[in-house]
C-alpha cells in the first residue's frame, strides 16, 4: 500500500501529480498517510483536499484546531497523527495541561471551555462513533455551527488518516507528552 522511497521513480503519472501537489502545497511535504493512499490517486488528491481545507482554511483558531487533532489522534490511539501535530502544537505554545488533556481525554483540570467542549466532543466522537449532541449543542455556544462542525470533521478525518497508516503498517505509539522547556 506505501509507495516508498524506491517506488517514487515507478509511479504512475496520475500518482506522480498527486504527490507533486501535496509537496507543492502548504504541508511542504507528503506525510506518511498520503503516501499510503497513493495507490488511489484520485481518493489520495480528495482526502488531501479535505485536510488541506481543515488545516489551512479553517474557521477554528489554530490553537483550537490543535486541541481537536490531538483529541482525535489520542482517542484514536495514533501514535503518528499525535507525535506529528504535538510538534505542532508545541510550536504554538499549547501548555502540558492541554496537551495532557487531548491525550487522556480527562478534561477536569481544563478552564477553558471551548477546549474542554472540543476534547469532549472528539473523544467522544471516536471512541464512541457517534456525536454527542448535548457536546455539540453546549460547543456551537461556544465557538460557532462552523467551528463546532469543523471539530466533528476533524473527529472522523484522523481515524481515517490513522487508518491508512494502520494499513500501511505505519502508525506507530503515542510517545509520552514533552515537558515544557523551563522559563
């Protein structure tokens, strides 16, 4: 399913382009899920889209945006979405308690209650597939219809990255959370 390093010379022109638009694109590279679904490059090209408009075009802050794909890569139990968007997260300077939080799902040390609602609704998106609508009525209070349906998007767009990874063989375990560099 993975096309690798050495399959990057024999790829067929539509997986070429694919690959190219990605790399072109505001990741600036071709994360692993994508090239795990290269071998449908119509399918790769309009989960990308779907991605690309999540992270880059999104109503959500970026913070928020974070907070839902650690949630969901957590509940999940992707070790690659979590290690790749912790990095992230990290960047915009997300503190260990939110960062614990999306991770555990334990949201009892949170004040924030957008990001209470947004760990809430993600976690219980996947663990339990389905989205609970007393979460999603009490986050469109807080942060919008779009930014509350951009959260549950993000609730089913990375399981479905994760299970191309699965797929893939790729995934790997979450790493512990980092600790905070000191003053």
């Amino acid at each position: 399913m993975l096309i690798g390093a050495s399959e990057l010379r024999t790829m067929t022109p539509a997986q070429h382009g694919v690959y190219d638009a990605i790399a072109s694109g505001p990741r600036k590279d071709v994360p692993l899920p994508f090239l795990a679904m290269l071998d449908v490059p119509h399918l790769a090209d309009s989960i990308q889209s779907v991605g690309s408009a999540i992270r880059f075009s999104g109503s959500l802050s970026d913070e928020y945006r974070e907070v839902a794909i650690l949630s969901a890569a957590a509940a999940f139990g992707s070790g690659y979405e979590w290690n790749y968007h912790e990095k992230i997260a990290l960047e915009l300077g997300m503190g260990p308690e939110w960062i614990q939080a999306c991770r555990s799902g334990d949201t009892s040390a949170i004040e924030d209650a957008s990001v209470k609602g947004i760990i809430e609704l993600c976690w219980g998106a996947v663990r339990d597939r389905k989205v609970p609508l007393d979460a999603l009525a009490s986050l469109t209070r807080l942060i919008g219809r779009s930014g509350a349906s951009e959260v549950v998007a993000i609730s089913g767009y990375y399981p479905l990255l994760a299970l191309f990874l699965s797929a893939g063989e790729l995934d790997t375990e979450i790493r512990p959370v980092q600790a905070a560099e000191p003053g």
